[in-house]
C-alpha cells in the first residue's frame, strides 16, 4: 500500500520587515521583504538560482514546492519569455499566494496541485530546468528522494536539462539521497554549499553530453547575466567549483 504524504498546515508570521512561511517552530521555510517581495531572502534560493550556469536562457521550468513562491516569483520577473510551472501539494499553501505576491496563473505561470513525485512521471512537459524544494514538516518526503524520483526526473528533463535539488545534510536519510542522485545521475552531478547555512547543500544535475562548465566558464556566464539577474552568480560558480571537491566515495557510491 502506498503511503499517502499528510499536508502540514502552513503558519504565517510576519513583522514590518517580512512575511515568513513555517509548517512549525523548527524552520522557516520561506521568507518575503515586504518592500522586495520579488527578492529572494533566504541563501539558499540563491544559490538554487546557480542553475543559470548551466542553462542561461531555459524555455521551461518546472519546480516542485511552492512554499511562499520566492524562486517561482524571481524567475516569473527575471526570465520574462520562459514558461514557468510550479507542483505544490499542498492545497493550504497554494491557498496563500496572493499573501506571497505569487503571480496569477497566464499562458506562461501556473500553480498546479499534485504530488510532485507523480507530476514527474507523465512525459507530457519537459522542462529545461527542474527545481526541487518539496519539504514539509517531517522534512523532505522519502518519495522525493529515491532512486526512482530521480530517474523519473532524468528522463523529464530536456536533451540538456538540469535538475536542483535543496537538500539538507543534518536530515537522516541524507545520504541514501546522495547515493540515489549518483547512481541515476553518475558524473553528471555535483553539491555546492548554500548560501547563508550550515546546513542546506544545493544538488546540480544534468542530463546530456555537455562537459561540466569550467569555473572560467561559469564566471564568463555570471558576468554576462549581472544586468538582468539580482543573484550574485559570481559567488555560487565559486560555491559550485568548491562542490567539485566533494568526497563521493563516502556518501555518493552504491553500497
């Protein structure tokens, strides 16, 4: 029998300052400026966005978790010809977007409520860049993070898609994920450290023949896209040339 994911229910705090989205007291699982609400507060959305390295100018982008819709809202402003899907499980959370200032549904933005683990599996939609940050309140769903999730996710992807993945190290089923994500995804995979925590690491995965962007590369990538990106892109090409250095042998290799 499969087990059925329970929805938490979403509580919002907010001062003069912020707008912040809990599922309980253990973490804040997105945050809003009031006067920015199209910047992305936390780090590790940050570095998520390092994706850009990799897929410049993606034409869709499907992402799993909504949460306050802080990636969803960058990229809806920052890449005005991509069309933009976002699963969210959670009918309660879906149920305060317009609190969040997440953009109504249009020909290219849309909020759809289904398991983000079965929204993978239908070959109907294939992005250039998937977004990954299902988490609730027991922490990343196990159905979010197996084997068969990440290659259901490679075989979603477009010819040269990537996959990013928000994961969090002190989770304990963190390196079955690592060993999951290196058995689908092979060489084509590395961690970058977040920006602004201890604990999130932020997963790239690619799907192609395209060699890894060298950090002369990826920093070429940054410099053209500073214009039109609020991200410092700079910082994450070093935070994923530091991730190539990643001890695969303890965590990422099947046993």
């Amino acid at each position: 029998m499969k087990r059925e994911r329970k929805a938490s229910k979403p509580l919002v705090i907010e001062n003069d300052q912020v707008v912040s989205l809990y599922f309980d007291a253990r973490g804040v699982q997105s945050t809003m400026l009031r006067h920015y609400p199209y910047a992305l507060a936390l780090g590790y959305t940050r570095t998520m966005m390092g994706f850009l390295l990799f897929q410049p100018f993606p034409r869709r982008i499907s992402m799993i978790g909504l949460g306050g819709g802080s990636l969803a809202k960058y990229c809806y402003r920052h890449l005005p010809d991509t069309e933009i899907a976002v699963v969210e499980i959670n009918p309660q959370v879906i149920a305060l977007r317009d609190r969040f200032h997440v953009p109504r549904d249009s020909e290219r933005f849309k909020v759809i409520c289904a398991d983000g683990a079965q929204y993978v599996t239908v070959p109907d939609y294939r992005p250039d860049v998937l977004l990954i940050d299902g988490f609730n309140a027991d922490g990343l769903p196990a159905e979010l993070g197996s084997r068969t999730f990440y290659e259901a996710c490679r075989r979603r992807l477009s010819d040269n898609g990537v996959m990013v993945a928000n994961l969090v190290t002190d989770e304990p089923d963190f390196h079955h994920y690592l060993r999951s994500l290196r058995e689908v995804f092979a060489d084509a995979v590395t961690l970058a450290p977040s920006e602004g925590s201890e604990h999130n690491v932020t997963v790239f995965a690619w799907k192609g023949a395209d060699e890894f962007p060298s950090l002369a590369t990826m920093l070429d990538r940054a410099r053209a896209l500073e214009p039109t990106h609020a991200v410092n892109l700079h910082a994450t090409a070093a935070r994923i040339e530091y991730g190539k250095r990643f001890n695969w042998d303890r965590y990422g290799q099947a046993s």
